[in-house]
C-alpha cells in the first residue's frame, strides 16, 4: 500500500534482504497486480501486489 515512488524502496528490500535470507532467486520478471483505479485513489492509500517468480 502506497504510492508508487515507494516501489523503488519495496524491490530493493526484496531482492536484497528477503529473497537471500529465505534462500530464494528470483526467476523471471516481477509481475504488479493494482487492486485499485489509480486515477481515483490518493497516492498513499493505491494498494498493488508485486509478484516475483522464484526458485
């Protein structure tokens, strides 16, 4: 949840910290899902879903 400037922030923590410390590569492209009309919603309530293909 938040704007998407915070994306940045969210992908480095994931390919930096999380995916190393599970033991985890990533496999392919990340894939965003948005659940939300990002024309209408205020920047720091726009909710997505990053998706990251692993193995």
């Amino acid at each position: 949840m938040g704007s998407n400037a915070d994306l940045s922030a969210l992908l480095h923590q994931l390919y930096t910290q999380y995916l190393p410390k599970e033991g985890l590569e990533p496999l392919g492209v990340y894939h965003e899902i948005y659940l939300d009309d990002w024309s209408k919603a205020a920047s720091a309530r726009r909710r997505m879903i990053v998706r990251q293909p692993v193995r």
